[in-house]
C-alpha cells in the first residue's frame, strides 16, 4: 500500500491542509509548542492561545526565562496545567543541554519532558524530516479504516501495532508531511463523529474499510470506565472589592494552582455560615450561586456555589482585586462559572 497511499495523499494536503499558524514554518520550537497545546484541546481553542505566547514568547530562551505564575496565567483556561509545567521545564533543558537549539534526533525529544511517542514523532518528522511516526488519535483511526482493523485502539498492543503500520507507510522523504496529512485526514474528511465522508476521501480506494462497508464502525475501543463524582461547596468571598484565593496543594489535581476556598460536600446555607464561621470569618450576606459541574479525566466535579460578603479580610486567604486576577492569578476553569457575575461588575 506504501507507494499507492503516499502519492494521493500528499497530494491531497498540499492542496486541502487548513491554514493553522503553526504550519507556516518548520521551526521545532514552534512545532512542539503547538503540539504540547493540541494535546485534549481542540484546534480552534488553541489558535490564540499559541499566538499570545509567542508573543510574548516568541523564542525557547524567553519560555525559560518566564516566572512560572506568570507561565500559567498565559495557560489558563487550556486545562491540564502539568503540560505547561512540563513546558517550562522542557525549555530550560533546551536552553541548559542544547543551546536553545532543539535536538534533531528522536531519543533526546523523547526524553524530554512532557514529550511522549507522538509529540516527539511530530516533532522529528516535521521540524527535521526524521522518518518517524507520529501516530495520535486521528491517526489511529484512520490505519484501522484503512486496514480495517477491528481490535480496540486503546490497547497498548493494538496501538503499538498499528503504529508499525505507520512507520512501514512513512515515505523516504517528506516524512512530516505525511504524518500531517494523516492528521489532517482524519481531523477533516474521516472524523471521530458522524460519517466518515468517503466520496471525498483521496485515498478511499485503497481504504479495506470503506471496501468492506465498515468504516463508520471503526474504530473499536474498550468500554470506559466511570468517572468518580465528587460534590464541593465552593465560595466566592468578598470583602474589600477583593476576592479571597488559595493555593492548592502541590500535589494531586490542579497541583499548586489557585482556587475559590471550598469545602467537600454539598452543604446548606446555614453549613456553610457555621463553616465560616469556624474558619474565623464573619458574614455579612451569603448569597446562593448557580450550580456548576466540571469534567476531569476520572473525576466529575458536581458543585453548589455561594458568595459571602465578610465584614473584614481574613489572613488564611490571599486577598486579590480584579486588576491582580486579570493580570497575575491562574484560576482553572472549573471556578469560572462563580466568578462571572462579579468579573462582569468589575470588567473582567
């Protein structure tokens, strides 16, 4: 198949590839940015939030010299804060052992941090044409369309296999081209939902899926499991025109990011005044806010909201206005929906 697929392929993404910024050179630098940025994040998200750091940003060094607060203020809202913490850490190795200069050689972008089988693979095969795969979720559905393979894509083996099945398709050359209209392939015209839409498919006719009539079943994966629930009262507290912060701990989920004080549990209003209370806070007005629900990998976050007015500041919290939120503090997303009301009073 190798020769017959190569041909009409790269064809077809010189002429179709969607215009995305970090396309428009080679550079590794700019290359695992974006890769690192894709990881469980849709294209569209990511596109200001690549072009805002290499603005600020715009080389490996500037990314290493950056204060990590500030590091993940940039990242808010893209989740998965570990990938930005890995990228600081990558670029300082890239400064430190490389010169600020990426190595060329598929080994060493593996060993980096935060780099795994795929992103170094991109990497590789795109900023230095190194004949690698770079084998991601679209990639694996389209091999096991084409080669209509009906083992569940999320076994190890099964990825490892199909992965071969790549590097025996990688041409001679043009190695990262071909990945990318792989990629491409499936981001566009053999999509994770719906139809695959095989009349528009260059490659169709060599497709043993789409030969069989079993593409739009391809392909299989493992049952999941279920998330764990978890209820939190979460509280916006207010006193001062600040909002009270914490850090989370270091360890664990959204490690070392700051938060909205919570409490586990669903808990009343009068729980939460006697909670309060007990912290050494004393309420002025506690109001009740809209129920949110925040999605992890394993876990689901179900929350009940209140905001307290205190009467003074505390000292277990750090205190903060909307001027120091907007420029200095990275909030996961899962607290925003708590904060829209008065990020609309302050003009956030």
């Amino acid at each position: 198949m190798n020769q017959a697929l190569c041909a009409p392929l790269l064809t077809w993404f010189q002429q179709n590839q969607r215009d995305l910024p970090w396309r428009r050179d080679r550079d590794a630098y700019h290359v695992w940015l974006s890769e690192i940025m894709l990881q469980q994040t849709r294209v569209q998200a990511v596109i200001p939030y690549y072009e805002r750091f290499l603005n600020i940003c715009p080389t490996v060094r500037d990314l290493a010299a950056l204060d990590e607060d500030r590091l993940l203020k940039l990242w808010e809202g893209l989740g998965y804060y570990s990938r930005a913490r890995n990228l600081h850490r990558t670029a300082r190795i890239i400064c430190q052992e490389y010169g600020g200069t990426f190595p060329a050689d598929y080994t060493a972008l593996r060993a980096l941090p935060g780099v795994g089988d795929y992103t170094a693979g991109a990497i590789g095969s795109i900023a230095f044409d190194l004949p690698v795969p770079a084998v991601d979720g679209n990639v694996l559905r389209v091999v096991s369309r084409l080669t209509a393979d009906n083992r569940p894509i999320d076994e190890p083996k099964v990825k490892r296999a199909l992965t071969e099945t790549v590097r025996d398709l990688l041409p001679v050359s043009h190695s990262g081209d071909f990945n990318q209209a792989l990629m491409e392939l499936g981001a566009t015209i053999c999509p994770p939902s719906g139809t695959p839409r095989c009349g528009v498919c260059p490659v169709a006719n060599l497709c043993e899926g789409y030969t069989q009539g079993i593409a739009a079943t391809l392909p299989m994966k493992k049952a999941k499991k279920s998330r764990r629930i978890e209820a939190r009262t979460v509280l916006l507290l207010r006193a001062a025109g600040k909002i009270g912060l914490r850090r989370r701990p270091k360890q664990g989920l959204l490690a070392g990011l700051w938060e909205l004080p919570a409490y586990e549990g669903t808990l009343s209003p009068d729980a939460v005044r006697q909670r309060l209370a007990d912290d050494g806070f004393s309420v002025a007005e506690l109001l009740s806010l809209r129920p949110a629900k925040h999605i992890f990998t394993h876990v689901e976050w179900h929350m009940t909201g209140y905001e307290a007015t205190l009467t003074a500041l505390g000292n277990a919290l750090t205190w903060v206005t909307p001027e120091q939120l907007r420029g200095a503090y990275a909030l996961p997303s899962a607290f925003r929906p708590f904060l829209r009301e008065w990020e609309d009073e302050n003009g956030i």
